[in-house]
C-alpha cells in the first residue's frame, strides 16, 4: 500500500524537481550573474596585511565619490586612525560635518560640529529619504558590503569597473544603467567614478580601475578592521601548539621510557 502510494506520487514529484532543474540552469545560463575575474589583494592570505596607503587614498574615493549616496554607520572617525591619518588630521575630517546631539539642559535637540567619536555621518537621514533621492533605489550602508556579498572584494571591484554600453538586444530603462557583474545585469547607481575624477595627493589623478582597486580596499578594511590583529594571534596560537606538540611529544617518550 505505501509502496504504491510513493508509486504514485514520486512520478510528478520527480517531473517537478527536473523542471526546476532545467529552469534553474537556463537562468543560470542566461547570465544572471557573472563571476568576478579573480584579483590579487595584499591583505588576502595567511600572513596578508593592509596596503595603509591605499587604505588612504581609498577613503578619500570614498569621500569624494560615494559619500554621498552611501554611508559607513559602523565606523568612527578616529577608526582612520588606524589607516594611518594622525589625530589633528582626523579631527579635521570630522569638523567638516554636524551631528545631531542633545537632548541640551532645556530639553532641546542641538545641532553640532563632529568630533573624532562621532559615528560617520549618513548622507541621508532615513532609508525613505535616499530612495526618494535615488529614483527609488536604495544606496545600501557600505559598513559590511565586502563580507556581504559573494566574491567579497574581487566582486566590488568588478561592480565598479564592469560598467558598458549594453548588448544590442538588451533594452535599458531610463535611470539604470547595464553592468556586466551585477546580478542581472542592471544595476540603478550610475557608473560612479571616471578616469582623472580623483587627484590623489600626490598629484596624480586616479584611474577608475585605480580608484576602484583603492576604495574596494578601504571597504574591506571597514568590514574587517581587526584582519590583522586576528592573523597575528592566529600565527602566535600556531606557534604556541607546535611548541607544546614537541614538548608533550618529549615528556611522553620520557614518561613511556622504562615500558618495554
Ligand atoms: C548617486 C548615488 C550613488 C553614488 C555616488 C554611489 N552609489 Fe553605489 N549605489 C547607489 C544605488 C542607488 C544603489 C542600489 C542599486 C540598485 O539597487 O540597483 C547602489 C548600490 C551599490 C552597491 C551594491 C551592489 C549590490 O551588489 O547590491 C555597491 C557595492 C555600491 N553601490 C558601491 C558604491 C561605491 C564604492 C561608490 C563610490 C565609488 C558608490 N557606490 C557611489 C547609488 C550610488
């Protein structure tokens, strides 16, 4: 009787997994997402550590070319200090925003200049304002982007250097634009930076995959500031185990002497 009834139902049970199969794979096959070429990034394996210049010039590409869609909310200013800008030049930053404190004595809300502690400033005060300026679109918080999505940095360095003209067959709507690397190919932030947009401090200016490669790198570091530290005490324990390894390896042969 069972064996029937899983007779009978395992047929269009079957049908329906091959179906999605099939559909799944055809969707795949049409391009919904393409894998970002893989990239060299100095603060990737066991014993990478951050580039801090180009931690620095990343946040300036921040500054200049994203800030003013995205916000950071997870990181302070006096986290630059850890990239390697000194205090007054971190205070400096800060004084260039205000902040909303309070509420002061009289129960009022106060406006005021940033100080080092102060979160990063949002360029919009509610998700509901950045769609409204945004046709709708949301600029996600970029605090943990790297770590969330999948391809980490080598994705958005792609997303940002992966903008072009769109396939003759492909019709783009007014207000987006077609990216190769983004999931389905169109994307509603415009193409956010271009060659010679930055000049860095040096005096040279930035090429958009230059650009890319350097804010990709402070992203990264904001969604992980502890990388380093956490690879130092991972080498310190590897260290220590392999240590205690031979010394339990000795006292074991020591204490089994006599045991014939
Ligand atoms: C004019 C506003 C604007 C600027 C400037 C801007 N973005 Fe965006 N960004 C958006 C919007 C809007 C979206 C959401 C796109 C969508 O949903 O189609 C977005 C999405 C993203 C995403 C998410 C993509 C995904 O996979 O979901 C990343 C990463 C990103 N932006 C990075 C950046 C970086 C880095 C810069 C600076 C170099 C930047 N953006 C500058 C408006 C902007």
């Amino acid at each position: 009787m069972i064996k029937k009834i899983l007779r009978k139902s395992s047929l269009p049970a079957l049908a329906f997994v091959l179906c999605m199969t099939v559909f799944a794979s055809a969707a795949y096959a049409a391009g919904a997402k393409v894998p970002p070429p893989q990239q060299h990034w100095p603060h990737k394996g066991v014993m990478g550590t951050y580039d801090l210049a180009a931690l620095q010039r990343g946040y300036q590409v921040y500054r200049e070319a994203c800030a003013s869609c995205h916000s950071i909310r997870l990181l302070s200013y006096r986290n630059l200090q850890d990239i390697g800008f000194t205090e007054d030049e971190v205070r400096a930053i800060a004084s260039d925003y205000f902040v909303m404190d309070g509420p002061n004595d009289e129960g009022d809300m106060f406006e005021r200049v940033a100080v080092p502690s102060d979160r990063f400033v949002s360029p919009f005060e509610n998700d509901a304002q950045a769609r409204y300026a945004n046709n709708g679109a949301l600029p996600l918080d970029l605090s943990l982007i790297v770590k969330a999505r999948y391809g980490g940095e080598d994705y958005i360095y792609a997303l940002l250097t992966g903008y072009a003209e769109p396939p003759e067959d492909v019709e783009i709507p007014d207000g987006m634009y077609w990216n190769r690397y983004y999931s389905g190919h169109q994307i509603a932030m415009a193409p956010p930076l271009m060659d010679g947009q930055i000049a860095y401090s040096s005096g040279r200016s930035a090429s958009v995959e230059e650009a890319a490669r350097d804010v990709t790198q402070f992203l990264a570091w904001a969604s992980e500031p502890h990388l380093q530290q956490r690879k130092q005490i991972g080498v310190k324990v590897l260290f220590f185990l392999l240590v205690f390894a031979v010394l339990a390896y000795a006292a074991k042969r020591r204490i089994w002497a006599d045991v014939h």
